[in-house]
C-alpha cells in the first residue's frame, strides 16, 4: 500500500497502475503507512445503504434511537475488529488475503472456499451497482424531471460497472486518492445532512420511541455487522505493502476508526428519518428517498458525492475479486479478472433492478448467506494465524507438488473440513427470505447468529484436529517480524 506514486517502485507503472499481482511484495517496496488504512475503510462504507438499514432497525426490528445507538457502535467494532486483525496477515506475507489463505487450505484445498468467495463477491458488487445506478436515476429526476425506464437503466448500469472497472484496474494507487478525497467530501456533506436533521426532525417522536427487545437489538447488530463481515478476506490486499514493524494496534484501530466514523452517523441518520418516513426501510428505490426528505441543495450534492463513495465500494471489492480469481487459477491478469466481475454484476444488476420485486429484502437475504460464506474461512484463516508468524513466499506462489502448502495432494485436510462443517453449521441456523435452515428458529437462529456460530465452529474443530504437517517456512534474515508492536 504505497503511500504515493514514489513509493511504488516496482509494484506500479510510473506510479499510475499497479502491475503486482499475487506475488508477495518485498520487503524494500513495504513503504505504505497505517495511517492510510483510515480513509480506505472510510470509502468502504460510504454507502447510502446505511440510511436504508439504519431505518430497518427501527421499522422491522423495533427498536428506539438509544438501542440503533448501541447496535450502530457495537457493528463496526466487531465487524472491522476482526477485518483489522486478519489485515496484520497482509503485513507478515505481503500478499493478497486469498493467495495467503493457500498456506491454511492448500494450494489445491484453497479452490473451495476461494471459489465461494469469489462468487459472494458478485452478489455484493451487484448491490453496490444497483444502488450507484439508482442514487444516477435519482439525481437525473431531481434536476431534470427525468423518469427511469428500461433504457436508462441500462444506460446507468453500464456507466457505473465502466467506473468501477477503470478504478480498480489501475489499483493501489488510484483507490488510495480517490479515498482521500471521497473521504473530506463525503464527511463535509454528511455533517451538512445532520444538521439539516437535527433542525427539522421532530426529536420528541424519535425519542419517545419505546424500546425494543433484546433479540431484535442482538439481530440488528448481526445485519449491520454482515457487511463488514464480508470484508474480511480483502483485508490483507489493503495491508501487503505496509512493513514488518507496522504496528498490529495501530491497523485494527485505523481499520475500526475508519469504517466507524462513517457506519456510527450513517445508521443513525437512517433511524431518524424513519421516525418521519417509515416507508424508506421497505422501499423497492434504497435511494430516492433522500430527494424526498431533504431539499434540492443538500440531496443532490449528497447523492453524487455517495455515488462516488459506492464506486469507491465496488472498485475496492473487484481490486480484491480479481486476486481472488487468480488464485482460482485463472491465467489472466489482475485487471482481466476484474473485467468478468464487472460483467457479472452488470448483468445481475439489471435483473435486480428490473426483474426482482424487493430491493431491500433481496439485499438483507444476500447479507445474512454472505456473512456465513465468509465466516467459514474467517475461523480457519483467524486461528491459523495464531500459529503463524511468516509465510513463505515461494510455497505460496508455488503451486506444484514442490510447495511447502501442497501438503496431502494438495489439500490440508483437518482446515477443509473444519471450513465445510462450519460452513454447513452456519446454514442450519439461517433464514432468508427464500431459505431457512432446520435450527433457525433457535436462539441463535432467532437473533441473527448463524455467523457467529459458524466463526466459531470453524475455528474450534480447526484448533483441536491434528496438523497437517508441512515443511516450515524459513524466516528472511530481514524479518523483524518478532518485534511487531502487538502480536496476536
């Protein structure tokens, strides 16, 4: 993670596109800095998603402004605590979080939960499409009068999809400024909404509000929590380019900080205007709504500054799904890979927004199976690290019967199968709108825990099987890994 073009020798073009692709970077290019973590996590939720389901806390879960104040503190500290812990993996390899993940599962055991979280990662890019192509919609209505059809919505798609791709093609680089800058405008505009709130909200309905029950609360933080979930694995891509002193502290609270200073005024802004417009946690439009309640001057400026973030949202997700793809073992280029999730979510994007009949229930459905997809490889990924404190460059790389993590015919059979009974654990315990497993009426069904459980589960079984046994790789003489600040 390069602190500026300068920095980036040998990992960018004249300091413009990044060129490295899952090769660990060396030790002499790790000249990114922590710091640079807060704005990355800050563009990664810059999402008027957060309105919509800050509004579902009060709608569908019915709870009153203290308790959405409790869920929206306590989500981004669990969420982005465990996306910042599995980031100091990024520092120690200096490679993507799924290249890292062959020394868990095995070059050959890797593919299954690789594959999984590649094809999560294009439901979670077609959302973010859906809501970019509709916050375009909303602004094309609001100053010209112009109506969504078919053809606009194509049109919209297609242009958000392009964006996003030229982003992330280019890389590092190119997410690192436009975070920075999306980061001051958002927050400047954002600050302008909550005082426009805190003028014309009627404060003695949002506070007399009665409280909702605990279930609801533990369910709300599970829902607010899931999209933070799903960062996880493209932690350490953010992190590969920090050094080996990095301070482990400093990533976590730079990665909470981050993603919590966006989620916190967010989801409670979202509450707010349910109180008044209840109809917005249930809308077909997540986006709209804001020409609604706020007037011209502040709604249009906020939704193409939000457009900006969601892009930012979806390039830093494709960043990572095309690493993803090359570790399936896809011979192509970084910037290639990316090119298919880019037409995946165009084509998926139009289905949702023409053929689907309920946004927001398809979005929290697609939430709840996401977080237990990535929690899964979570539990194995989190305790391996436990265990590890170095990886070996060549084994990862190395994907032949020579690797150090080729293990048992490629596959490490107890981080395979304590990833699949989680996996399978975690969906007895879900329901969605279309799926509900046999346990979901639990207690942990009930509140919207399958993924907890499935971290869990996954981690436990991984921690007691025995060891695959694998040649050890050796330290570089210029590791200082020892001396890291905080060690987990």
């Amino acid at each position: 993670m390069p602190h500026d073009a300068s920095e980036a020798a040998g990992a960018t073009h004249d300091g413009a596109m990044e060129t490295r692709g899952l090769e660990p970077v060396p030790d002499a290019e790790r000249t990114g800095r922590v710091r640079e973590l807060f704005p990355t996590w800050v563009a990664a939720n810059i999402s008027v998603l957060l309105l919509t389901m800050g509004a579902g806390l009060i709608v569908f879960n019915g709870l009153n402004f203290w308790q959405v104040l409790a869920v929206a503190v306590a989500a981004p500290v669990l969420s982005y605590g465990i996306v910042g812990l599995i980031s100091i993996a990024g520092k120690r390899g200096g490679a993507p979080g799924m290249a890292l993940s062959r020394a868990v599962f095995g070059q050959r055991g890797n593919l299954f939960p690789g594959a999984l979280i590649w094809v999560a990662r294009w439901g979670w890019e077609t959302i973010n499409a859906v809501t970019g192509a509709y916050a375009v919609l909303t602004v094309l209505d609001l100053l010209f009068g112009v109506r969504s059809n078919t053809f606009l919505i194509v049109v919209t798609l297609l242009l958000f999809v392009t964006c996003t791709f030229l982003v992330s093609g280019l890389g590092i680089n190119a997410l690192r400024v436009c975070s920075k800058w999306s980061t001051y405008l958002f927050g400047a505009f954002s600050v302008l909404v909550l005082a426009y709130l805190v003028a014309n909200t009627d404060w003695s309905a949002v506070f007399d509000k009665p409280a909702g029950s605990t279930a609801m609360m533990i369910a709300g933080i599970g829902t607010i929590a899931a999209g933070g979930i799903s960062w996880v694995p493209s932690g350490p891509d953010f992190t590969r380019y920090l050094p080996r002193t990095a301070s482990s502290k400093a990533m976590v609270g730079s990665t909470v900080g981050g993603a919590g200073i966006v989620v916190l005024p967010m989801v409670l802004m979202g509450a707010v205007m349910a109180v008044s417009t209840p109809d917005l946690a249930s809308a077909q439009d997540p986006v709209s709504f804001i020409g609604e309640l706020l007037p011209m001057w502040i709604s249009v400026p906020y939704l193409v500054i939000a457009l900006i973030g969601m892009l930012l949202i979806n390039s830093m997700s494709m960043y990572s799904a095309g690493f993803t793809a090359q570790t399936l073992g896809i011979k192509v280029s970084r910037a290639a890979a990316v090119s298919v999730n880019a037409l995946i979510s165009l084509i998926f994007g139009f289905l949702l927004m023409v053929v689907a009949t309920s946004f927001i229930g398809s979005f929290i459905s697609f939430l709840t199976l996401l977080a237990v997809a990535f929690s899964a490889w979570i539990g194995v990924f989190g305790v391996d690290m436990l265990r590890r404190r170095s990886y070996d460059a060549a084994a990862l790389m190395d994907t032949t019967r020579t690797s150090a993590y080729w293990y048992r015919g490629g596959f490490a059979w107890q981080a395979m199968t304590a990833w699949a009974v989680a996996l399978l654990v975690g969906l007895l315990f879900t329901r969605v709108d279309w799926f509900s497993g046999p346990l979901a009426s639990s207690w942990i069904g009930e509140n919207g825990l399958g993924w907890a459980a499935t971290i869990l589960v996954a981690g436990a079984l991984y921690a007691v099987l025995p060891r695959t046994p694998a040649q050890e790789p050796v330290e570089p003489a210029e590791s200082v890994e020892g001396r890291e600040t905080v060690s987990i």
